[in-house]
C-alpha cells in the first residue's frame, strides 16, 4: 500500500499536480455522467445495454431479459419532509423506479430497497415510509428483495433498484426512434412542477406566519401528481392490447425539453414538436397562471410527471388514436436535424435540455 | 387526497395519536429491520428467498438463478474522507457487495451505482472514485451498468447494488447448516478493525496537534485491510474445485460474533467455537495490544473483514484441511443450543451480538 497521507481539503485530495480542482457545479448532471462513466469498457458478454437508458438490459439464459435501474432521493434535495407525507414518500420512491422499468417495455418484479436514517427519525415515521412502498408494491405486483438500513450523518437517503422483465425483442430503448416517426405523450405535463411550486410557496407563508397551516383545498391534482405520482403501467398494457410496439420511449422525469432530447440525440436525428398539441390540465395551467409561469414551460422544464414519450411508426397512426389519454405532440425528422418546438405563432425554437440542473449554482 | 397537513417536526408526523415516538436507538439494527420488514408480504413466484440473507435469490427461467444485493456507504458514518483515499473508497464500496455475492456461492456480474454528492466535492476526486470501482470491477470480472447521480445537501453517500448468478442448487444460505457440521472460516479476523482504530488515533494527533502528518508505516497489512479489502473470490474457486458445498455461509461484515449468531438462528441449532482457533494475524495481535484490546475482542467484534465464515458436513474434512488458509473454528451443535465460545481456559461463554449498532447512542 502506499503510503497514507492525511488531507484536511478532502475532496480535492486526489486532485493530479495541485491544480485548481472543478467544482460539479461547472458541470451538468448529465455532462458529469458522461464524463465519469466514459472510461468505463462493457466486459460482459450478457450485458445487452449498460450505461444510457432507463434501465440496463441483461441476459439471464432464459426467455426474458433482466432490466435493472437505480434511483436515489436525497431529503433536502428530492423531498422536504415538512411537507412529504411519510407514506406517501415511500409509495413515490418506488413508483419512480418502477417508471424506469415500463420505459423499457418491461414488466416490474423486485426492487431492494436501502435507506439511510439519521437518530432524529422515529420507528413510527419509517414504519410509515415502508407502508408507502409496500402499498407501491401491491399497486404495481412487485415485492420488496432487500435491501439495507444505515444510519446516515445527514438526513433520509432512499435508494432503490428496480429489476423487471421483458422480452428482448420487447424492449424499447431511447436510440431507436426512426425518422418521420410519431411523437406521443401519455397524460399530462407539467403538473407535478405546478405541485411542488405551491407546495414551497405554502411552507414560505407556514414558515415565516407563525405556523399557520395552508389553504391546499382544491389542488388535490397537481399536489398527487407531485407527492403521490404513479407509473404509467396501463399505457404499458394498452399499447401491447393495440400490437404496437414504440420505436423508442423514455419516462418523462426531467421534463419534456431534457427527455425528448435523450431520444432525438440517442437516435441521431431530429424532431418537431407542436406546442398545441402538448397536453397540459386545466388545474396546471390554472396555477402556472397564478405563478406567472407558462404552462408550456412547466411541461418542457418541470419534470416528474412519470408519463411515457414515445415514437411509433407512422403505420401504427390508426391504432394509436384509439388508446385514450394519449396525445401524439409531433414527429421525428431526419439526420442532422435539430429538436424544435413549433409555437403556436409558428415559430421553431430550438429545444434546449433545461430540466433539472442538480449540481448547478442556484 | 387526504387534505394535507405541515409538520415542523417532520419526523414523529405519522405517529398515531401523538403518542411519543419511539427513538431509532432504542432498536438495534437487526431489530429495526425485522420490525420494518415482517409485514412485508412475498408476492412473486420467482423469489426464491427474498430478505434474510446476503443476496436475494431470483429464478429467471435460465439455468441459474439471480442473485441481488445492495449497501449503502455513508460519509462520517462508514467511511471518513480524512484518511480514506478516494480511489480505495471506490474499490471498497464495490467489494463490499460482490462479498455477498460470494457469500451466496455465486458470481457476481454487474453492479449499479448510485452517488449522492455534495457541491463542495470536486470533478478529480470523483473521477479518482470511479477509478476505483473501475479498477474492483476488472479484478472481479464486473461491470457497472447504471445507476443514478444526484446532489445531497450532505456528505457522500454511495449506494450500489451488485447481481450474480449461481446454479440454483449451488446456492449457500444462512439457514441451512446442520448439526454437527464443522464451522470455517477464511483468511484472519480483526485486522480490519484494528485498521480503523490506528486511523482513528491517527486522526485525533492530526486534527489536534497542528497537522502532524502521522506514521502509518509499518502497518501496512491491517490498514489495507481497513481502507482497500478483497472479497473472497478465490475461496469460492477453491471449494468448488475441491468438490466441496459449504452446508450454510456468510461473509463477516458485522463480525464473527454477530455472523455467526446468523448462520445458528437461522439454522435453528447451536455451534461451539474455541477461542484458539480463532485466526488472528500477528500484526493485528500487535496493534491490538497497543490498543489494550484482546485480539479475540477484535476478530468476534470489529467486522469489516470480509472472509467467508460457512459450514460443512463432516465427511468434507479432509478436503477442506488441504485448502491453504481456512480455518476450522469449531463445529454446530443441536437444536435448543446456544452459540458459544469456549475459551483458551476452557469456559464457555455465550456469544452475543455485539457487533456494530447504526442507532446506539455512543
């Protein structure tokens, strides 16, 4: 071993020649996996897809493949427990998961489960957390494998791993869309975003007004959509009934902008979105007015809506119109295209990734 | 949706009738997870055997079986970036869960990881990280296929998840020694955590005495075994070409004492270990007596050595004697019997689970 050398900056320790080490914040979350995970070489022959999709595809020898994804939620940075039912959190951090294994076309089996607690937590309050994602678990006919509880310096850490099933030829991947094909969207955007944005209003006027508690009636939508989100499971099951297979497909996590870029720049071509045709409820637009936020811009940036996107070919245009809740917002283009929204004056403007910036210097 | 409430004590909220909460220190860790998990119901006709042992067993309709397990490693609680190089922090989180894998008689194949990371952590140091899981993965004949990047208002937490494969009849349990049967052990115990207690030392005459760069040298063996431990891949080769399928196993983590009440609860019977047989490396026996610890203390109690601790049937004695590096430690007794040590002057103790405790309030 060579020897060990004591560090008060820990974190530049490993820094080469004692240059100025950079911040993640000079990277995006995207640029930074990227970078991490370049150096990376696959060494195993039943790994069909490692790194760059919803979940990673791996052959087990027998019919199906093993889809496997992982997601953690910090507190502080992924939830606020002021106003984060304990159960309700744990219902959403497994369906979060779940979204990722229906994006592959897959169906959902097991997840582990492991959490990082600090003492200031109750038995009760996480007996609560597990009742959520065991009633998540009921909901979508999953069951809870393993996992692992520690204690954490800081506050709740959830981080969970999904594995599902599917058949290989079954899985949809986000490099796979073809040109001219058709853009779909299940549900409606931008209304988890609507949510939180009320909620982190009403914690302001609880925090600062003496605890007085919040008016939340009549928001029931946009707040379930941001505290008890579910994963797209029967768009899943309807597209199958239909016989149509996405050409690709992704989970709408990051927003509209972010995801629909995943697509267009895993596939190597381009795509034009209408802004019409983005569907967006009554109750979302309703608040981005009072927020002064535009409703389009709630779905192209807010994210957490756990809705399906995906590409179908044109073939499958008649069947496609028959699922109900599914709105077709555009079509791919060609190689060297850009990914555009077409407003509704008919300007194309270029879709940037503004989606959830998590290492950014806000 | 229930009409929602705001808590600022955002830990007792779920607290039925205002009843004081029950503090996590109150429940060991073992408790705690019984407690959490005992309501949990299996739901899915391909697991073979869910929570309860190092991995999870999964039929996936191939030959052999999946085998999942997940850690998560916390800043200031499992690891302390003072004294932990980044590139061994990597290397350890990922041998920690392909020890489990081994532990379960399997091969590990692919790890997720997921990283909570804090602003004031750098590009280099993470990279350096990544070095060195990628450096566990190509000596394991592993590969990373996913996993999730995020911010944490806290210090580094590192969650992965690794999968293996077995023949489903090659599968070692906890639960299924037999009476009588000869309990191994690999390698030597203790020296991990003897390891940590001269960092721990180290670290207090650094931050107190003006930065002092400590003398670590000499101590080569029991800090690797602290910082950059190995999982034992080779012993598992080495059984199965001597023909020989542990009766029950599973890898020391929470050290011998703690492990092996594991293996005789879950087997239902009681097991005699004599203090003598114990194997301790002389380094660690050294620093043990700098530190006025009985070098058994360490080995029954420390954790963190990783070695595999299993069973046998009598008639493989022969067999494993001609395996360099096991141990035989003593041997399981009959049901209704305890777990006991029986010292160098002959008395009888009986073990109790004293390894580490995540909620006590030391």
């Amino acid at each position: 071993m060579e020897s060990l050398v004591l560090h008060r900056n820990t974190t530049t320790l490993e820094n080469p020649a004692e240059k100025q080490p950079t911040p993640l914040s000079e990277l995006g979350e995207f640029k930074l996996i990227e970078r991490l995970t370049k150096k990376l070489t696959s060494r195993n022959k039943n790994v069909v897809k490692g790194i760059g999709d919803d979940a990673a595809v791996i052959k087990t020898g027998g019919k199906e493949v093993l889809l496997v994804t992982s997601d953690m939620l910090c507190e502080g940075v992924h939830f606020d427990l002021l106003y984060s039912p304990a159960m309700h959190l744990g219902y959403k951090a497994v369906v979060v998961n779940l979204s990722d294994i229906f994006a592959m076309n897959g169906e959902p089996q097991q997840v582990t489960v492991s959490l990082g607690l600090s003492n200031r937590m109750s038995v009760e309050f996480l007996e609560e957390l597990y009742k959520g994602m065991q009633l998540a678990c009921e909901q979508y006919n999953v069951e809870i494998v393993g996992g692992d509880t520690v204690s954490s310096q800081s506050g709740l850490v959830i981080s969970i791993t999904a594995m599902g099933t599917a058949g290989e030829k079954e899985v949809t991947y986000r490099s796979t869309a073809g040109e001219n094909d058709l853009i779909c969207v299940s549900g409606d955007l931008g209304a988890a975003y609507m949510g939180l944005q009320l909620l982190e209003r009403e914690k302001t006027i609880f925090e600062s007004d003496k605890g007085i508690q919040p008016d939340l009636s009549g928001n029931d939508y946009i707040l379930e959509r941001q505290l008890k989100p579910e994963a797209r499971k029967d768009v899943i099951a309807a597209l199958k009934l239909a016989g149509i297979k996405p050409t690709s497909m992704i989970d709408i996590s990051d927003g509209l902008s972010s995801d629909l870029l995943h697509l267009t720049e895993g596939s190597g071509i381009g795509a034009n979105i209408y802004e019409e045709k983005i569907p967006i409820d009554p109750a979302t637009a309703m608040m981005a007015e009072q927020f002064n936020i535009g409703p389009v811009t709630a779905a192209l940036n807010g994210g957490e809506d756990y809705e399906l996107l995906f590409t179908i070919d044109l073939k499958d245009h008649e069947k496609i119109a028959e699922i109900p809740g599914i709105s077709i917002i555009g079509h791919m283009t060609g190689k060297n295209e850009a990914a555009n929204l077409v407003t509704i004056s008919n300007t194309v403007v270029p879709i940037r990734a503004t989606g959830w910036q998590a290492f950014g210097n806000e």
